[in-house]
C-alpha cells in the first residue's frame, strides 16, 4: 500500500467555550487538505470536535475519558489504515458547550477516501460516529481547502512543539476547531490559504462572508497575492464585531493569471444576550478554580497576591518569582503554588486559597497601622497571625489603663492552644506581638516590663496562666 503515505494522531487538549447551535450536541468533523508536491500527496488534518455534554464525568473533578477510533478506506471500501486510542479530557467549570478536539492526521495518493471516526464514552458506553467523504489533491490543485479558526499565532523560536489544541500549519500555531464559533466578545476569525504553482505568480486574494441565503454582509479588498515557485501561504483575520447571530460561509478567492479558485468553510456567530449569559456563568464558576481566580489579574494584583504568600511558603518556594517572569508566568506560578495546598484536589475549589485571600482582606480592613510608618493590615503584626491561623476564638481587647499601653490577647483552642500577646506602644493603634508559646513568633525579651503588674495578672486570668516573670521586681 505504498499510496498512503503516512497516518499520525495528536491530541487537541485545547477547551472552547462557545454559544452553540443544538446540531453541535454531536461530533463535528472537518477535513482540510493540504497538496505536498514533492511526493504528490495530499496531506489530510481531519478535526474532531467532541462536546463534552456528550461524555460522563468521571469522580469529582469532571473530567471525561474516552476512545476514539479511526478508520481511512478507499473508493472500493478497503481499508488502508485504522487506529483506536484512549483519551482524557478536563472539565470546564461553567460552561455546558464546552468541548475538545482530536487531530486525525495522514496523507494520501490522488484518489478519493473516507474518513470514519467513533468516540466512545468510558462510563456510560455511548457511542457517536461521524464520516467525511474527501478527494485528494493533485499537481493541478491551485490551493489548499480555506482553514479558519478561532485563533492563529505565527510560531517563534521556543514554539518546538504547538501548544494544546493548537496544531501547525507552516509558519503559524492554530487553535483546533472543526466548526469555528464566534461571539460577540470574540469576533475575530483567522484564515489561512496555501497557494500552489511551479513558477512564480502574482495576483489577488479577497474574502467574502455570506449568510445563511448567500447574501454577501461583508467583503474585503483584493489584495495582492504572490506565489513563490512551489507554494506561498496566505493568511490574514477578519474582525465581525457586529455580525448578527446566525450560521455564515467565508469564501475566499484567490485569481492567479488565468486560474480563479474559490475555497469556503462555515462558521457560527453566537448572539449577545446568550454569550454574556454564558459568559458571566463561566466567570462566576471559573473563578472559583485555582486558574480562574488569577486568570484576570494583571501584573500588579498578581504581585498583591504573591506578596503575603511568605507567611505560608516553604523556605525558598518564592525565590523564582521576580519582576522579570511575565504575566502568564506569574499566573502558572500562583495557580501551581494552590494546587499543592488544595485540600481537595477532585473539586473545582480550593477551599484553603479562599480563606487566606479572605484572611488577608479582613487583615487589611481591620488591622492597618497609622502614624509615621504605615502599614498595610496584612504585613502587621495581628495581620500575620490573622492570615496565618485565622480568627481567634477570643479575644481580650484592653484601653490603657495606668502604666500599661491597650494591648490585646489572642487566644485559639485548636492545635497547641496559641496565644498571642499584642500591645500598642505607639498610640496609633500599631500592635506589636510581645510574646506567644508559638516557637514561629518568639516575640520580644523582657515583654512582661511593657505590660506591667496589674495587665500580667489580667492576661493571666484570661488565659488562666502565670505570666509574671520569676522576678518580680519589674
């Protein structure tokens, strides 16, 4: 069979959260071909599309395992290659269109072929296939299929391997998608066209969008196309902000002297108020998740949130955060530093992130420190311990009284039985800790002087302990 050149199968593990039309509650598959001349084969990206409403969850995390099977048979029905294999896909928190996309890729001699794919879910058994009948290119083949997708980025140097979901197509890393699905707060789509010829060539490329009864809503300019000897790759972005929801065809047409050829694929526009209803639902569930919750801080709210992170981390955990680590970097380094802390790992929440970050925001509110050297709640001493063990289980709060400065005591049944002894010898409400029987805040020598007799003796009887020193000349 040595007319099928090759069979290769990659994993998009890239989720797409989308509006979409019920004839997606299925698989959507798409074939886009590709003519290598060198060996006059046509190279085959067949996109599956798998909607996560179809698949079980599997435990409390969500995710979803499946099989795939693939068969490739020839006009007559043989069979020239077939493959099974599992697979795994996570959750999305939040969005119920979710799903992901699995890379069928292989090449073929001119002749026409057929593609089966079968997705099986591991828990229920269900089973959904889908077919696609295609023809090969050949050495008369002006251009390749039209590819679009949700996003396109050109591949730089540390792009060794395309990212999840993405897979490569010359110079440029796309987001796998078998049916393309805009919305209005993500109206762009990129398209990409190879162009064939074994000589130069000049001409046009322009890009039509249609609606569902082929009236054209938008068209672009043409604009010069030129062909290199063996192929160039053309491809651009559309913005359709604005479009109205509905089911649309992009055609492309590239004239190239004598030669005119039209290359289309359809896409769907989301409406408005189902995007933002879906959107806001995503956000709300998302951001209960480690990524989710630092997804949207910039730089400075993740440096906020790494900042207090000293009175948790383990001795040089932090020492890889700098200013130099960019944004997303930044976002990996904080979601992983929760994962390892998340007490249950199988839930969307990590109930320990929500407590500290809690915790600091109540430090902020209630303990910071005026006067010459301000503070914020977090980084004071009653902050700390605050953020670190969380509200005490009681309190005594003391005004000044005599020689002795408002102080507080903190007290805390769980674990060891801490107790932590706070005073203000500023005037300004800035507690410093004096002394506690945690071995991590040893507090200051010769404490019991600040305080005085009559304090000693009242803090004792809160906490029903002696604390007056040995000698009693103070």
């Amino acid at each position: 069979m040595n007319w099928l050149v090759g069979f290769a199968l990659a994993v998009a593990g890239q989720f797409s959260p989308a509006a979409v039309s019920a004839q997606q509650s299925a698989l959507v598959m798409r074939a886009v071909r590709f003519y290598r001349a060198e060996m006059n084969r046509t190279r085959v990206k067949g996109l599956v599309q798998i909607p996560l409403a179809m698949l079980e969850p599997v435990g409390a995390g969500g995710g979803r395992s499946y099989s795939v099977s693939v068969r490739v048979s020839d006009s007559t029905g043989l069979t020239l290659y077939q493959q099974a294999w599992e697979s795994h896909a996570e959750s999305v928190p939040g969005t119920p269109d979710a799903y992901t996309v699995e890379i069928v890729d292989f090449a073929t001699a001119p002749g026409r072929y057929r593609l089966d794919v079968s997705v099986q879910d591991s828990v229920s058994g269900k089973r959904q296939s889908s077919s696609l009948d295609l023809r090969a290119l050949s050495d008369t083949s002006v251009a390749s299929d039209l590819l679009i997708a949700p996003k396109m980025r050109l591949a730089v140097a540390e792009d060794t391997v395309p990212n999840p979901g993405e897979f490569r197509a010359g110079n440029s890393l796309v987001v796998a998608a078998a049916r393309v699905i805009l919305t209005p707060l993500q109206a762009k789509v990129f398209y990409l066209l190879e162009a064939y010829g074994d000589k130069p060539r000049t001409g046009t490329l322009a890009v039509v969008v249609k609606d569902s009864t082929g009236t054209v809503v938008t068209k672009t300019p043409e604009v010069p196309a030129n062909v290199a000897a063996g192929g160039s790759v053309l491809q651009g972005q559309l913005d359709l902000t604005g479009l109205p929801p509905g089911n649309y065809t992009m055609m492309a047409t590239l004239k190239l002297a004598d030669r005119t050829v039209e290359r289309s694929a359809e896409f769907t526009m989301a409406g408005l108020a189902a995007t933002l209803a879906r959107d806001t639902a995503r956000r709300a569930v998302m951001r209960t998740t480690d990524e989710g919750y630092f997804a949207e801080m910039g730089t400075e709210d993740l440096n906020r949130a790494e900042a207090p992170l000293v009175y948790m981390a383990e001795p040089h955990e932090l020492s890889v955060w700098s200013d130099k680590l960019s944004v997303e970097a930044k976002r990996r380094f904080l979601t992983e530093f929760w994962k390892k802390r998340d007490p249950t790992p199988g839930t969307s929440r990590n109930e320990r992130r929500e407590q500290f970050y809690a915790a600091i925001a109540y430090a902020n509110t209630t303990f910071r420190e005026g006067g010459r050297n301000p503070m914020s709640g977090w980084r004071s001493d009653r902050g700390r311990i605050f953020a670190r063990n969380g509200a005490p289980d009681q309190v005594l709060r003391r005004d000044r009284e005599g020689r002795a400065p408002p102080y507080e005591v903190w007290s805390y049944a769980k674990g060891k039985g801490a107790y932590y002894i706070f005073a203000d010898r500023s005037g300004f409400g800035a507690f410093t800790l004096l002394t506690s029987n945690d071995l991590k805040e040893p507090g200051e020598p010769a404490w019991q002087s600040v305080l005085g007799s009559a304090a000693l003796e009242d803090a004792g009887r809160f906490l029903g302990k002696d604390l007056a020193p040995q000698n009693r000349g103070y």
